[in-house]
C-alpha cells in the first residue's frame, strides 16, 4: 500500500513531483481542462485580471507548461513575464508553445524553495496548482514576497475542498474514483493521477492559507472562492 502524503519527508515529496510531472508533460493540459471541465482556463484568467496595472514584472513559479505566462502575454502584452520551474521536460513544453504563438517569455529552472533573483526584482508573482506540491509552504510563500516589490502582489491559485457539504461529498468521490481513471485512460499514468488526487485532499485549508500569508507579513489579504469553493485565489500586497 503507498505510503500517505502526510508521512513522506521532504526529500521524497520534491522527488515524487519532480518524476511524476516529467512522465504526464505530454497530456498535462489536457488533462487539466478534462479535470476541470475547462474551468481551469477561467480560473487563471480571473487571477490575471487581479495583476497590477502597468508596465511590470511578473514571475510565474511553479510554472509548467506555461499556461499562465502565455496567458499573461495575450491579456497584456505590456507585461515583462519570467517562468521558473524544476521540472525541465515541462518547461521544454512551455518553450515550445511559447515559441508556436511567436511569444517573448523568459523561462529558467529553478524551484519555488531558492529562487534566483535579487530581492524586490517584480511587480508581483504567480502560482497556480504548484503550491500543494511544496511542502514548505511558509518559506515559499516568504520567498515569493523577497523578490517582490514593497506595494506589488503575491497570488496563489490552488484546488481545495469546497465548504458545502454536499459538493465536498461529491468532489472527493470525483478525485477519488474518477481522476485516477481518467489519468489511466488519458495519461496512461493512474499512480500519477492518484498521486494529484491526494496532494489536493491533503492541500491546507483555505483559511489556514490566509493565516500564513498574514504571519509572513502580507497585507490586503485577500482570499476568493471560485466555482463553489473548489478552487481559491488568495492574494497578499507586499508591506
């Protein structure tokens, strides 16, 4: 039996996603929008529309296959974005998206734990469905504010479970039962998909999220359900 989420260290989380997303890279977004019932695409959308105005800088972490940089391009084109991520067959994918829709976004490695930029170097930072993979979440949350500017903002985009009774019932039969298949049938990985199931049970409450952005020293801290409380955007201004 696999051990539970709760009882791996550190090591052996970062490692698992590491290996996990370079083997699902090729039908990642597909699967996103299938898990979703398309509604991820509206879930980033709705964090970009919070971006600051402006000429700025935007560093998307956690950044995958480079959904929210390339939307932060098409919405607005005036913004300077960056995408960081260690999983480099991913960022491959960005890369050659980017590329196809003849975009200017700067991708690197690196992870969300050290990233490489001097302090106050954006406007703000992304991270959508990356942050329930980092098990420190306080230092990635406290990493994300030392490279933003006094005044800019820091956003997370995470799946949870929704308060409502009936739809958390129905919502952990559906990563319980249905994403496993849909990963075995889609993706030819069911472990991998049983693992994303997992990790969004085992993601903090939203509250508890709030609560963190504060002792990290946030302000204007804001924290907004989305589709019946499945999905949260939290946002914090950097004192």
């Amino acid at each position: 039996m696999p051990k539970p989420l709760q009882n791996w260290t550190q090591d052996e989380r970062i490692e698992a996603v590491k290996s996990i997303f370079n083997t699902i890279t090729p039908t990642y977004d597909h699967m996103n929008h299938i898990m979703s019932a398309g509604r991820d695409i509206a879930w980033r959308r709705r964090m970009i529309q919070r971006l600051p105005e402006g000429n700025i800088k935007v560093l998307d972490i956690a950044t995958g296959t480079g959904d929210v940089a390339i939307d932060i391009k098409w919405k607005r084109p005036d913004i300077e974005v960056a995408g960081i991520d260690f999983v480099f067959r991913m960022m491959e994918f960005a890369q050659q998206k980017t590329r196809a829709q003849n975009l200017a976004i700067q991708y690197m490695g690196g992870d969300a734990l050290h990233l490489p930029f001097p302090d106050n170097s954006f406007d703000a930072t992304t991270i959508a469905f990356g942050l329930r993979n980092i098990p420190d979440k306080f230092a990635a949350l406290r990493e994300m504010q030392r490279v933003v500017k006094p005044g800019g903002k820091v956003f997370t985009l995470e799946m949870t479970f929704p308060r409502n009774l009936k739809m958390r019932a129905f919502f952990t039969w559906y990563l319980n039962k249905m994403i496993p298949i849909l990963g075995a049938t889609i993706a030819r990985d069911k472990k991998a998909y049983h693992y994303l199931a997992e990790s969004i049970q085992e993601m903090i409450h939203p509250d508890t999220l709030s609560a963190l952005y504060e002792q990290v020293g946030f302000q204007q801290i804001k924290a907004t359900p989305l589709t019946f409380g499945i999905t949260y955007l939290h946002e914090g201004t950097v004192a």
